[in-house]
C-alpha cells in the first residue's frame, strides 16, 4: 500500500523536547521487556509513559527499530492486533536484553552526572 | 496481544514466502501504523480526512522511510542468508564427521586409499611439470633450438656441433636470430684468499652470445663480452648463485675479486641467479670458450650448440636454411683435422644439420621414464578410486534400512543426498589436505636424493599447477565417491523398503554386478603394475649379471686434474703420476695400483676417435669404425682384473714407451677378424692418416664400457708417456687411480687422498670413492624407477584383494540364505566354499584379461628401460598372473569359508 499525497516534515504544534542521542534504542528495548509489541505500540507506550515530554519522530523510531532488529537486538514477525490486522510485532532478544542493562546503566550514570552539576548550590575550586 | 503467526518461528526468516518482498513487509508495516493513528484520532473526534493528514504529519517524511527501512531490512536478510549457508554448512560438516566416526574400519580404509592415490598422483605431476611441463627457465624458450648432426655415411645421428660449421652458421645462416656454442667440463678451482682447499667444479665454457641467445641476465655484475671471450681476451669469470652463497656467503663485493681456475688467475665479473642451471645443475662457473675463429681447435664434433630462431621461423625452415649453407664451410676453412680436408669431411661424412627443440635436448633423455611414472601414478589414482567407490558402495548397502527409514520419517531425498555428498567430501578434503603434506614431503624427499643425472631436478616443487591439480584429483575423487552411492540411493527408494532385508531384489544384484566390474577393472590395473614392475626386475638382475669384463669389488678410485697452467710439459704430468702411483702402491692395504683415463661405467673421459689399421685399403676412402682411445698407466689391468688374452701388458709406468699400444678383443676381432687376439699382436695402426705408427703389443678382454646395458665398445690404450712427436697422443691430464684394495675401499681413499695432497696440495681430487659406487651409480635410474613401480604394484595388489575380498563377501551375505538352504539339504560344506572362490577366481581372470590388452599398450612406455627381456616374457607374465590369482583365491576363500560355516537353521530364520 502506498501513501498518496503525503508532504514531508510536518511538526506538531507544541514542540516536545529533542531526545538526547542515543537514547532512543535504550528507549525502544525498555518498551519490549514487557512482551512483544508493534511498531505503533511503541510509539504510543512511549508518548504516554513520558507523559508526552519526549517527542518521537515515528520515522526515526521506525528507523531504529528495524537497525535494531538488523543488529539482532530484537526479532519480529507477523501476528494479528487487538482489531485483527496484520501487524509486525517485535520482541528482544537475549542479546537485545543485554544490550538494555547496558545502556540503561550508562544512561543512568550520564543523567546522575548531569543533575549533580545542574543542582550544585556552591561554586567549589577544583 | 497476539501469538506468532507462523508455526516454525524463525522459518520466515529462512525461506522467503513466494510473492512477499522486503518492501512490501515494510509498506503494510507503515500502513498499519498510519491506519492505527487515524483510528485513535476519529476516536477522539477528528474528522476522518484531517485525522489522515495529521497521523501522515506526526509520522515524518513516509516516502523516504519506505526506502530506508527496506535498505535496513535488505542488509539485514543477505547477512541472514550468508550466516544460515554457513551454520547449514557447518552442521553437514558435523554430522557427516559423526557419521565417519561411527565406522571407524571404512573411514581409515577409504581415507588410506585416498591418500595413497592422490600423495602418488601430486608427486608425480609435480615431477612432471617441474621437468617437463613448465618452459625453461629461458626468454621466449619455445624459439631455441640445439643444432645437431646426422653422419648418414657413418651411421651416427644426432652428433654435436664442429667449431667450424658453427662460425660458418653463425656467420651465414639467415633464419638465426643468434647462436652460442659451449662445453662443460670440470675444472680446479681455487679461491686465493679463501682458506678452503681447492675444489673440482663443473664449469661451462661458453661463447659471449650464449646468454644473448638464452635471454638470461647476472644477478650480480655482467655477464662476460666479445672481448673477453677471444684467444687472448682478459681472464674473467662468472660463478653461479649456489656458489656464491656458499663459497663467498654472499658477498655483496664479490665482483673483482679473483679466482683462479685451472692455475689461471681469473676476475670474477658476474654472479648468475639461482635460476640458472646451465648446462647442468652443477654447473658452477662460466668461463669465455675464447676459440680462435680463423683456426678453431681440431675438435671434430665435440662442442654443442644452441640457436634463437628468427620470428616466424620454422624448425624446418631453420633445419633447410642451414643445409644450404653448410657446404660453404669448406670456402672458409681449409682443414677439418689435422690430415683430413674440409672436402673429405663433408664427402665422406655426408653431415646434414639436425634441429632440435631445446626442451628435447636438456629432458629428452628423462621424458619417457617420466611419462611412465606418470602412468602408474595415474593408474594407482584409478585403483585407489574404484576402491573407495567400492567401499563406499559397500557401506551404503549396509545403510539401506538407516535411509529407508530416514526417508519414511520425512527426510527428504535431497536431504540425504546431501548427507552422503557431505560424508564424500569431508573424506575427500581431509585426504586430499593430508595426501599433499605426503606429496611435498615425497617431493623434498625425491629432490634432494633422486638420480643426480635428471635434468631440471632442482626445479620441481609445489607450485601453484600442482595445487590446482591437487585440487582438480581431490575433486575428481569426491565426485567418484559421490555419485556412485547417489545413483545407488535413487535405485535404492524403487527397491528397498524399511522390512526388506538384503534378500537380494534385481536392483541388488545388478549393484553387484557393477561392483565386479570394478574389482575386475582393478584387477587389470594390478596386473599391468605387477608385470611392469617384474619386467624392471627381471632387467635389473640381467643387468647386475652381464659379463662386466672386470671385477668392480674392492676397487678404490680416486680422480685428479693436472691443470696445464702448473704442469706445461708431458713429462710434468707423467712424473707425476709415476710419483703418485708409487707412493699409493706403497701403501699396507693396496696390492695393485694404476692410473687411467677413463673409468668403465663413468662418462668422464670419454674420447671416441677412429684409428687406421696398417695396410687396410678400404679406409683410404671412408671412415674406419669409432674406437674408445684410453690412456693407461701403472699395473691398471691387474688391477681392474682386466684378462689378457694375447701379447704382453706395458711396463712399469717409468719405463712406458710411446708407440706401443693395447687393443680389446673387439677391435682386434675388428680389424684383424682373430677374436684370440693372437693376430693382432705385433699388426700397426695410427690414430689419423698423417700420425706415426703405433705397434699393438698385447690384446685384452672387452669390457662393459659405457653403460651395463650395452654392448662393450671397441678400445685402444695408449701408455701414459710422452709422446715422441707433437702429432701423437698426449698423456691425459684428467685421470682416474685405481687402486686393488685387500680390505674395504672407503678406508685406502683417504690414504690415496694423503698422498696426492703431499705431492701437490693445490690439487683437488673428485669422483665416486670405488667402483661398486660407480656400478651402483649406473644402475639408480632403474632402480630408482623399478622402486616408485614396485611400491605402487604392491599398493595396487593389496588394493585388488581388499576390493575383491568386499565384492566376494558381499556376494556371500546376499546368497546366505541359499547356501543355508543348500546346506539344510545336505551339501557338503567344501564344494560350498569351492564354488565361491571359483566364482572369485572368474572374476579375477577377467580382469587379469583385461590387464594383459593394457599391458600390451603399456609396454611402449617401458621400452627404454627393459634390459635383455622381451615385453611378454613369459616367466614374468606367469609370475604376474601367477601373484594376481593367488590373492584373489585368498580374498574370495575368506568369505567363503564364512559362508560354508553358517548354521542353516539360524540363516533360515533371520529372514
């Protein structure tokens, strides 16, 4: 099925904040610890969970999914959604499991060190 | 949410359904997306129209999606199916291991055979290519050629080049683009600032042209020129890779140094590369021939000559060019030899240019030897196969119920072929790896101590050919072991089913009929081995037994080289030999000692000269018959125990005169038709037409000269003295000592060694240490020969039986319940097992049929080599057959015997 008369770049009208590079597989793997899902699934697990704070280009997040899937981070195969179409699910892999604990780890590690310099009350010389 | 749709996960990811392409996945998976978020926005309340136009918004940029993810997803499946083929592979590989492991007796027995037949195969085509195959290691070699002689008149073909004629082509001839002459002799060498005593070493004299002609260029320095290589050119030399390397290790200020060779003090200009080994691959040192052109030595035809032919020129062009030009030699040259005319030559002689294809000339010799190895190895090869394919065959038989069941479960056809091709291949490739770490350790093995006397021996190695052709056999064996037990596996599924048993269906017996055919073929090949290689034994005893003429036992020999530089005159060379002749007769374990010029057996020294009996007429106008002219010295027939048969010996060597002389029974028979010899003694003859007269004062016994094989050559000794005018023949100056020893000859060498060093120690000695080395040495081609086909006929028998024993037995197993029947009904087990091994032996002489046609087209190959015994020499053929039939009885009583001890009644109840 193709998509007729669609123009590119459309923004929604009150920006999101930008994700931070890189957060986005992290993002995608946490998603599927709970069981398989599809594409759209995700996009909306994380627009809601993040209560709309994290905008997610669903290109881009197409995009990670499937390089994800050719890292072998996750695997995906057809099934039927909750109103019985066609859908592709995808769901992590042993490797893809790893690969969150990982990154999670850094993430975390990498935000904790951002707050501390953005909350620091006193100037101390080094 | 939702289960998996497919059964087998994972199986989409293998097998690409038919019409689903990548990037019609990728359009529903967008599609579905955008229709999601239409459904959720009308939900909420937008219209339908603006919904679409929102969730397309929200998505971004759908068009270049689509291209992206599907590139994604393109890389992603090629990688899949790379890795799948791979881990499918590696699992064949692993299964077809397990399944070699379980029987352990077919892997060594079908893996030995391989190795086996293809070690043989390797080996021998890399002697092939290395020596016969690759073109020499010259420029453009395909255009040089050896210019040769036929003497119609005197019944000599292929005679080597006269100084003369060449400067007369040279100078010419119109189809020669170049041409060189050369003569390799030894020479003493003699470093003067080196320390290491001084050495004998083969050293080619050569014209300036030959390495234009060749094409070759010095690795180190300059090859040497016109200049020098005239009468009184500047002394210079230039020494081979090999010698520079190991005399001067590898100096890279070598050039200008000097060397002295022969006594002459010559610079050394030039180093070679290591690829050129010419004429020989002993050949050390190039010096200039510096001939004289206007008078060239009176050499006859002792130089050889090689010619780079003209673009475009034929052979026979080149071979009709020269003939034309020929006759004008006698327009530039007055004299042949001394006392025979340009004019009497080229009438009396008749000679007619012969050319030659340079690759003939330096492997001709070796090529049919060769060709025949190359035979037997290709025969071995087809042995080993059929075997393996035999063997095969058997244990695919005993997999029957193992296939019929796998394919009865689902296992498809292809399935279990590739099972089969996998097996096949895995024993191939392992054999195949292992037998070329045989054929390189053969090779290095054949290299290093086969027959000195091959040319190019030094060139044959594991080149890049040999492993494609290493990979060619290997290739050929597998698909042997592959199609036959897949052809099997088709007949199989019409007539076997899981219950059947080997009760034997027509698909089962025309299988054995198959296998008899190629135990039958086997037993052919066999039998072509055995009798060739009892032919070469049978030669090689005839020619240990021939009548040599001497007694080689307890013969020391030790060669010298007096160089002219330090002995000018004849009575240098004679007083010196008198000394060393005394003091080695002087020493304990010596009881006879004397000198010679050339040795029976050994082709240094070679000097074949007509000679003019007194008052013979009929040579006034043609050539007397080539007589051996051999200078001798000391007690050298008591010696060599060479028989007097009439006249007396020479004296002492101090007392030798000149003018006497000693003839062999063959000329005397010759010349003076008496073979006692008797009335030869006291007759006169002279050496040319213009020499003074040399008196025979005895006669002595013919020996087997030249090689055992042939007949021995008419020959005239001459005393080692000085010559009473310039004319005569010198005294040698290239001499053998022999010496009778009471003991061992190795230890008397040393001693003989001792004292010519005292004498002269600038001298260096070379040569074989005794004559049972020189007889051993005359004899290693054929033994070399009869050896590679001696081990590969045993092979082969061994093969034969083993293969026969198969068939046999298999027969057996399928005619049990039969025998069981017969037995039941009261046969008496002998005539059971009689009838089997009849039914063996039947076998076996068909293929023992079948072997003698191929043997008769065999023996063309092995002409060169058989000595005194006729190609169907009975006594071999019936020894050969005799051998064959013997096996085969034994590896059909085996099974037989089996057979005739079953009990009947638990035969009958197997089935």
């Amino acid at each position: 099925m193709l998509y007729p008369g669609v123009h590119p770049g459309g923004r929604m009208r009150k920006e999101p904040e930008e994700l931070i590079r890189g957060t986005l597989d992290a993002l995608i793997l946490k998603t599927l610890t709970w069981g398989s899902r599809h594409g759209y699934g995700i996009a909306r697990w994380i627009k809601e969970t993040s209560g709309d704070a994290l905008a997610v280009e669903d290109r881009a997040l197409y995009l990670a999914l499937h390089r994800l899937e050719d890292r072998g981070l996750v695997e995906s195969d057809w099934g039927y959604s909750e109103n019985n179409r066609r859908a592709k699910y995808y769901q992590l892999t042993a490797r893809g499991r790893a690969e969150l604990r990982v990154e999670s780890n850094r993430l975390s590690r990498y935000a904790d060190g951002l707050f501390r310099v953005l909350n620091a009350t006193r100037w101390e010389a080094p | 949410m939702t289960r998996s749709e497919s059964r087998f996960p994972g199986l989409r990811r293998v097998v690409r359904l038919p019409g689903r392409s990548i990037q019609a996945d990728v359009d529903e998976e967008l599609a579905f997306h955008i229709e999601s978020r239409v459904h959720e926005l009308v939900r909420q309340g937008t219209s339908a129209s603006g919904a679409r136009r929102i969730a397309e918004a929200e998505f971004g940029d759908v068009r270049a999606s689509r291209r992206e993810l599907a590139a994604v997803d393109r890389h992603r499946r090629r990688r899949e199916r790379i890795a799948h083929v791979i881990e499918s592979i590696a699992q064949d590989g692993r299964y077809a291991v397990r399944a070699l492991l379980r029987t352990p007796a077919f892997t060594v027995a079908a893996a030995g055979t391989l190795i086996v037949g293809l070690a043989a195969t390797i080996s021998i085509f890399a002697v092939v290519n290395g020596i016969l195959l690759r073109p020499l290691p010259f420029e453009d070699p395909d255009r040089l050629v050896g210019i040769w002689h036929d003497l119609p008149r005197f019944g000599m073909n292929h005679v080597p080049q006269a100084p003369q004629l060449y400067f007369t082509y040279q100078s010419e001839a119109r189809a020669i683009a170049g041409m060189g002459m050369f003569r390799e002799r030894a020479t003493n060498v003699d470093d003067p600032n080196g320390s290491a005593a001084p050495s004998r070493l083969s050293t080619g004299f050569f014209t300036a042209t030959m390495f234009s002609v060749l094409g070759v260029h010095p690795a180190l320095g300059r090859w040497f020129t016109d200049d020098e290589d005239r009468p009184s050119g500047r002394p210079v030399v230039v020494i081979s890779y090999g010698m520079w390397r190991a005399q001067f290790g590898s100096d890279p200020s070598i050039i200008g140094r000097p060397l002295d060779v022969d006594g002459i003090r010559r610079e050394i200009v030039g180093v070679m590369p290591p690829s050129f080994r010419f004429p020989s691959a002993q050949t050390d040192l190039w010096i200039p021939l510096a001939m004289n052109r206007v008078s060239p030595p009176p050499s006859a035809y002792g130089y050889y000559s090689v010619a780079r032919l003209k673009p475009g020129v034929s052979v026979v062009d080149a071979q009709r060019d020269l003939a034309v030009v020929l006759p004008r030699v006698a327009e530039r040259y007055a004299t042949f030899v001394p006392g025979i005319t340009m004019r009497m030559m080229l009438d009396q002689l008749r000679p007619k240019p012969v050319l030659t294809s340079f690759r003939d000339d330096i492997t001709g010799g070796i090529a049919g030897t060769i060709w025949m190895l190359a035979a037997a190895g290709l025969l071995l090869l087809c042995v080993a196969c059929v075997n393996v394919a035999n063997l095969v065959l058997v244990r695919c038989d005993a997999r029957q119920r193992e296939f019929a069941v796998r394919e009865a479960l689902g296992a498809s056809r292809f399935r279990q072929m590739r099972q089969i091709a996998s097996e096949s291949v895995m024993l191939a490739a392992v054999s195949g790896a292992l037998a070329l770490g045989t054929a390189w350790l053969a090779i290095r093995t054949f290299v290093a101590h086969g027959p000195e006397e091959i040319p190019r021996l030094p060139e044959v190695s594991v080149d890049a050919a040999t492993l494609w052709f290493a990979l060619a056999v290997t290739s050929f064996a597998t698909i042997v072991c592959t199609l036959l037990p897949a052809l099997r596996l088709g007949r199989a599924r019409m007539s076997t089913s899981p219950s059947s048993s080997t009760r034997g269906g027509t698909a089962d017996r025309a299988q054995h009929r198959v296998r008899g055919v190629l135990v039958g073929t086997q037993i052919a090949f066999s039998l072509v081995m055995l009798a060739g290689s009892g032919l070469l034994l049978r030669s090689f005893e005839r020619l240990h037994s021939v009548r040599l003429g001497f007694d080689a036992e307890h013969v020391a020999t030790v060669w010298i080289a007096l160089p002219r530089a330090n002995y000018d005159r004849d009575s240098d060379v004679v007083r010196f030999m008198a000394n060393a002749l005394n003091g080695i007769g002087h020493l304990a374990g010596v009881s006879s000692v004397g000198v010679t010029s050339r040795l029976p057996l050994v082709a240094r020294g070679v000097n074949q000269n007509p000679v003019y009996p007194e008052g013979a007429s009929t040579y006034d106008t043609k050539l007397p018959p080539l007589q051996i002219l051999t200078s001798v010295g000391g007690d050298y027939f008591r010696t060599m125990r060479i028989p007097l048969i009439a006249g007396r010996l020479f004296d002492g060597m101090e007392h030798q005169r000149d003018g006497d002389a000693i003839i062999s029974r063959r000329t005397a028979l010759m010349f003076w038709g008496d073979s006692t010899g008797a009335a030869a003694v006291g007759k006169r003859f002279r050496t040319l037409p213009t020499d003074p007269w040399y008196t025979v004062t005895g006669v002595v016994g013919d020996t087997r000269d030249t090689t055992l094989a042939a007949a021995p050559s008419p020959t005239v000794y001459f005393p080692e003295a000085v010559p009473r005018n310039s004319a005569a023949v010198a005294p040698s100056r290239v001499m053998a000592i022999v010496a009778r020893t009471i003991g061992e000859p190795a230890s008397t060498v040393a001693d003989m060694r001792r004292i010519i060093r005292e004498l002269d120690p600038r001298l260096p000695t070379f040569g074989a240490e005794s004559m049972s080395d020189v007889m051993r040495a005359s004899t290693a081609r054929l033994a070399f020969v009869m050896l590679v086909l001696a081990v590969a006929a045993a092979v082969s028998l061994v093969l034969g039986a083993i293969g026969l024993y198969g068939v046999m037995a298999y027969a057996v197993t399928l005619r049990r319940r039969e025998i069981g029947i017969r037995l039941a009904l009261g046969a008496a087990p002998p005539r059971i097992v009689l009838a089997t091994t009849r039914q063996g032996l039947a076998l076996a002489s068909i293929g023992v049929a079948v072997g003698l046609a191929l043997f008769g087209a065999a023996t063309r190959l092995m002409r060169a080599l058989v000595f005194e015994v006729s190609a169907w020499d009975p006594a071999t053929l019936g020894a050969a057959i005799a051998i064959l039939l013997m096996a085969a009885a034994l590896a059909s009583w085996l099974p037989a015997r089996r057979a005739a001890n079953v009990n009947p009644a638990e035969t009958l109840r197997a089935d």
